[in-house]
C-alpha cells in the first residue's frame, strides 16, 4: 500500500532519512484531493524525475498507470532511468492536466500534480502483469485482446516499476 503525508522517514541505505516536504506557496491554488486523483487518473503523460550518478537531474517524459494509490512504469530493462533509480531510487513525478494560455493577462491557467516517493524496480510477475494490462486499458482500451498478447511477447525484456507515493501536491489557476 502507498501512503501519503507532509512528513516521511525512509530508509536509502544504511541511512534512515527523514525529511519534510514544503506546502504549497499560494494556498488558494492547492488542489482537493479528489481533483488530484481525477488527474492522476486521467493524465495522459507525465515527467519523471530522477538524480544521475553525476549529480545531475534527469527528466524523461513516461505514460504510467495509476492504481490503489500508485503509479507504474514500463521500460528497457537497462538504461538511463533505470540506473538512476538503482543508484537512488527518490524519485518525483509531474502530470500537466488542463492549460490554456491567457494572453490579456500575461498568464496561464493550469493544473498540475507533483508526487513524490520510492520507486520499486523489481516486482512479481503477477503484479508486472497487471500493471501492463493496466495501461493497455488506458491507452488502448479498443484492443485488449491484441494488447494481451503483445505483453506475453514482450513480458521477459520488459522492465515495470511501481512508484510507491508518500507525497503528493497539486496546484491550479482556475480555466476561463
């Protein structure tokens, strides 16, 4: 189970870390609960956030699916990310929901979710399974029979990770 707070303490090593993470600036523009999770639920993409080996960020645009209160991924099982994530596996994630340009004000009209947390990068075959079932019925809803077989033909060269969430936040300037 994936759990959310403002307050958190993990282990990352032989180190126990504890942390907090800051509230959101402007109040007015945080996001119900029930909003977050209609976006996390509907996004179509997000950006995942990792740390390089040589300190660097690294940023790569990922689809996911989001169930029981976490998000999953699917990759090569070697690459970049995934070395990133070995090497420290704290990581965030962006969705961009609704936007829409407001020229006479100089602004944009937005909503977004952060989340952060641990990612896992080896999961059981059942759990693997369903999580790319998952996201053939999010992105491919009209071709689950065809999407069925095309994860038994991919299953083994297949990496899944699951992002298990222990904050989230998110924010919006009202759509006119």
């Amino acid at each position: 189970m994936c759990i959310f707070g403002s307050k958190s303490s993990m282990r990352f090593g032989s180190k126990n870390i504890k942390f907090m993470f800051r509230e959101i600036r402007k109040a007015e523009r945080k996001l119900s609960i029930e909003r977050i999770d209609e976006i996390l639920r509907n996004g179509e993409y997000g950006v995942l956030s990792t740390t390089g080996e040589n300190g660097y960020a690294y940023g790569i645009p990922l689809s996911y699916a989001y169930d029981n209160g976490c998000l999953y991924f699917h990759c090569a099982q070697v690459g970049q990310k995934v070395d990133n994530i070995t090497a420290n596996p704290l990581v965030s994630f962006c969705i961009v929901g609704k936007t829409k340009v407001l020229p006479a004000s100089f602004s944009t009209g937005y909503e977004s979710v952060v989340v952060f947390g641990r990612m896992i990068v080896e999961l059981p075959d059942d759990e693997k399974r369903k999580c790319l079932r998952l996201l053939v019925g999010k992105y491919s809803p009209d071709f689950k029979p065809e999407g069925d077989a095309y994860i038994e033909r991919a299953f083994a060269k297949t990496k899944v990770m699951k992002l298990q969430i222990e904050h989230m936040t998110g924010k919006g300037r009202i759509l006119n």
